[in-house]
C-alpha cells in the first residue's frame, strides 16, 4: 500500500512539474487571466464613464500638444545647447510658428477657400458630366449585355444617397448639437494647447524622473530605460510622419499645378494631412483628384496617375526611407492591422495615432517577456541540451 501511495504521488507530482513547467501552458494561464480582466473591466465599464467624459475634453488638447512637443523639442534643446535661456528659446520658437501661421493664413487659407467653395458649387455639374459619360460608355456593344446590372447598381446607389440624405435631415436637429458641441471643444483645444505645449518644453524632461522617484529603488533603473525607448519609439515616428506628410504636400500640390489640376494646392494640402495615416493616407487623397480627372477626361486622368506614381515612388524610395529609416521594425501586416483595431475603438484619432501607441506597447511587452525570461525556469535551456567542453587533454590527442 505504502509503494503504491508513493508511486501515485509521483506520478502527481511529476504531472504538475510538467503542467507549471510548460510554456503553452504558461501562455494560455496568462491568455485567461487577461481576458478575464478584459471581462471584469467590462462588467464594470459604468465605473470609468466620468474618467471617459474627462479625456474626451483633455485628450485631444494633450494629444495634439504631446505631437507639437516631439516635433519642437529637439529645436529648444539645440538653442539651450548653444547658450540660450530655454524660456527665451521656447518663447523664440513660439513667435516662429505665430508668424508661419500668420503667413499660411494670408497667402493659403484663402486660396483653400476659393477652391472648395468652387468645388461645391461646381459638384451638381460634375455629377452631370459623370451620369453623361456613363450612359454614353454603357451604349457601347460591348457594355450590353450587362447593363441592366450596371444600372441596377446606380439606381442602388442613388436610392442609398437619397436615402442617407433623409436621415440626415430627420436628424437635422442632433446633427447640429453635436456640431457645436465639436465647435466648443476645437476652440478650447486651441486655447489650451499652448498653454500645454509651453510647459511641456519647458518640463517635459522633469516627468520621467518624477514618475521613476514613486516606485521601489530596484525598479527605477529598468523602467527609466523602457520609458526611454518608449519616448524614443514614439519621438522618432511622429517627427518622422510630419515631415514625410510635408514633403507628400508639397510634392502633390507642385505636381497637380504643373499639370493644371483644379483645385491643386487644396487636394495637395488634403493628401498631406491625409498621409497622417500609414499605407492608405495617400490612396485617399486619391480619390477626389481621379474623380476630377474622370470629369475632365482620359488626357487629365493619365496625367493625375503618373503624378501619383511618380509621388509614390519618392516618397517610398527616398523620403521615408531618409526620414523614417527602420525605427519601429514593424510588418506592413501589423500596421494595417492596427489601423483597423484603432480606428474601429478610437475613429480617426485612432487611426492617426494607433502606431505609436502600438510602439510604446510593444516596447513595453518586449521589456516584461525579456524580464519574465530572466526569472522564469521555463525558458532555461537544459544542461544535456549545452554541448560539454572537452578536456584540454583529449583535444591533443
């Protein structure tokens, strides 16, 4: 009896060294554990409504002061380096970008202006051209024999339009507050990020030590460093993107202009703030530009396309490589991914913003796992699996 207990405790014990010894199933412990924080989180999602409806009137101030702070930091670091008060620096780099704005609003704002307004008031008639054209080209006999089909799907698409047009007139009323709800929080964000963006240069680098001093000493070291390859992660994407959606500005509105595209310095300025977005930025921008090449004819729309090619041949050959260089290490799948998940939680803020984010995380998942490897027996290779040294006096033999 006394054997036969034995035996059965280790058998049990041998059964739980392998089930806590082994990586999958480590992973699938920790893969439950998550989601049943996801579950409890959502169960008491009521709690972190007010917490909700207080980022969605300081988010995007600090979101977009946090963007301007990356992009102007290392400017105020080089004039504090070469001797200036960082507070005069800030406020030189302030009175800068006043008369930039100063100078875009005199000489492109009111160039956008008169081009979307012409845009709108001329769309009846572009839509006119486009129905002209599309009839003529499905009395082609070799369009005939589907065009019941096509037209089947303009009249869906008609109805679908017509039908969205009514909701929105039924909903006229809630369309309107939210607009000017939206109005209020674009102006208080324009009046708080200055006043964010001022401090941030001039404090930013006191945070991270600040956070560092609240936890425990053996800690402190290795969380200084992830938060530095975090800020350097998210530092060097957002100057990046910014300056690549500069360039792809400027690059589209020389090109639109040089072949006579109405409407060029708007649908260039459009395709900049466009490429914000990874991948798809510049097939968006796209779009308004081969709908007025359609409009204009076969000779415009070849035109526009090798525009686009050539754009997207600098930009993905030259530019990004110069400017974004390999920094993030991230697959295009993952991107797109990202950008689907982030902008289905968060809209277009989401889709801006998704990678970085992404890259803050991962950096942060890299660094536990790497410290989970440290710790755990798991990832330990066996001592028969190390090839052993050989005696000096065997290898002279």
């Amino acid at each position: 009896m006394g054997t036969r207990g034995e035996n059965t405790g280790k058998k049990f014990s041998w059964f739980w060294r392998w089930f806590l010894n082994s990586q999958m199933v480590t992973a699938l412990l920790i893969l439950l554990l998550l989601l049943l924080i996801i579950f409890l989180f959502n169960k008491i999602s009521y709690v972190f409504t007010p917490v909700a409806d207080f980022f969605s009137v300081v988010g995007i101030p600090v979101i977009f002061a946090g963007v301007f702070y990356y992009f102007l930091v290392p400017i105020v670091d080089r004039m504090e380096r070469n001797g200036i008060n960082r507070i005069v620096a800030i406020a030189i780099v302030f009175a800068a970008i006043i008369g930039i704005l100063i100078l875009v609003i005199a000489l492109i704002v009111p160039k956008v202006q008169e081009q979307t307004a012409s845009f709108f008031r001329n769309l009846p008639r572009y839509f006119d051209i486009l129905n002209r054209n599309a009839t003529e080209l499905l009395k082609e006999p070799i369009f005939r024999h589907i065009q019941p089909q096509i037209e089947k799907s303009l009249d869906d698409i008609s109805a679908t339009i017509t039908s969205a047009i009514k909701m929105l007139s039924t909903n006229a009323f809630s369309a309107i507050s939210r607009v000017v709800g939206a109005v209020a929080n674009f102006f208080i964000a324009i009046v708080t990020i200055p006043f964010l963006l001022f401090y941030l240069l001039k404090d930013g680098k006191k945070i991270p030590p600040f956070i560092v001093k609240l936890l425990p000493n053996r800690w402190r070291t290795n969380t200084m460093r992830v938060m530095r390859e975090m800020n350097s992660q998210v530092a060097s994407y957002i100057r990046g993107q910014l300056t690549v959606a500069f360039a792809v500005a400027v690059m589209f509105t020389a090109g639109f202009g040089l072949i006579g595209l109405d409407y060029g310095v708007t649908l260039g300025i459009l395709a900049g703030f466009l490429n914000l977005i990874p991948y798809l930025g510049s097939f968006l921008a796209m779009i308004p530009a081969v709908f007025l090449g359609i409009v204009a004819g076969p000779l415009m729309l070849f035109k526009i396309v090798i525009v686009f090619v050539l754009e997207q041949t600098i930009e993905g050959r030259v530019v990004s490589p110069l400017v974004l260089g390999s920094q993030l290490k991230i697959h295009p799948a993952t991107i797109l991914l990202v950008l689907l998940t982030a902008g289905k939680l968060m809209g277009l803020i989401g889709v801006i913003l998704g990678i970085p984010l992404y890259a803050a995380i991962k950096v942060i998942v890299v660094n536990v796992f790497d410290w989970y490897r440290s710790v755990s027996s798991l990832y330990q290779e066996k001592e028969a699996d190390t090839p052993h040294e050989e005696p000096a006096a065997v290898k002279k033999e």
